[in-house]
C-alpha cells in the first residue's frame, strides 16, 4: 500500500503493484462495500450486526439520534439509506447528517443538517 501511494499518479497505480489472488489471478482489491461485491461478512460482522440491533430494540421506545458523518453517496444503501429508512419509522427518531439537504425522502422533517446550520 506505501508503494502504491508513493507510486500513483492521478489516482493511479502501476500495475505490477497491485496484488493477485494466487488462486483464480483476478487483480485484489481493498475491503470494502461496492455496488456488485459488497464487502467481506465474517462471523466478528455478524456478531457486531446483532449487538446494534439488539440495542435498537431495547430502547425502542426512547428518543434516538441518528449521527451520521460523512458517509457519502458511494455506497448509500449501506448506511444512509437504512438510517433514513430507520428515521422514517420511528417518530421517536431523528436523523443528522452533514449534508444541506436530503432529497426523495420522506424523513426530510425530522433532518436537521449541521451544514446548513438548523438545529
């Protein structure tokens, strides 16, 4: 990764840096989500995924914040879209982001955007 970063140049690296799985020879990428292969879903993530909804659930009758910070529209079905869905059924909830507007949600009056000042 050092070298790649020492060696791109308008994001891009020279292809014998970049690594190849030994078994099938397709080029490597990093670990995380995309639209086609989603990211790697281990026991440890599954594990993590059950704690968060069992916290959901135990406090579902009290308010909840929903902060998000900066996670863009790379991948928005992965965290954007679940939060704003989240906020969307839960009157109890709002939903925080850092964006000056949402658009095509239905959770738009209960977002407040740090950007745009509205608290």
């Amino acid at each position: 990764m050092k070298d790649m970063i020492e060696q791109q140049q308008n994001m891009k690296v020279p292809d014998e840096l970049i690594p190849y799985c030994p078994e099938c020879g397709a080029s490597m990428e990093l670990n995380r989500r995309n639209h086609t292969d989603w990211m790697v879903e281990d026991d440890k993530f599954f594990k993590d995924q059950k704690l968060f909804h069992n916290f959901l659930d135990r406090n579902i009758n009290k308010k909840l914040l929903i902060l998000e910070l900066g996670c863009g529209y790379m991948a928005p079905q992965v965290i954007k879209h679940p939060f704003q869905q989240m906020t969307e059924n839960r009157n109890n909830a709002i939903y925080d982001c850092e964006l000056k507007r949402l658009q095509n949600t239905a959770c738009n009056q209960r977002t407040v955007s740090m950007a745009a000042g509205r608290y």
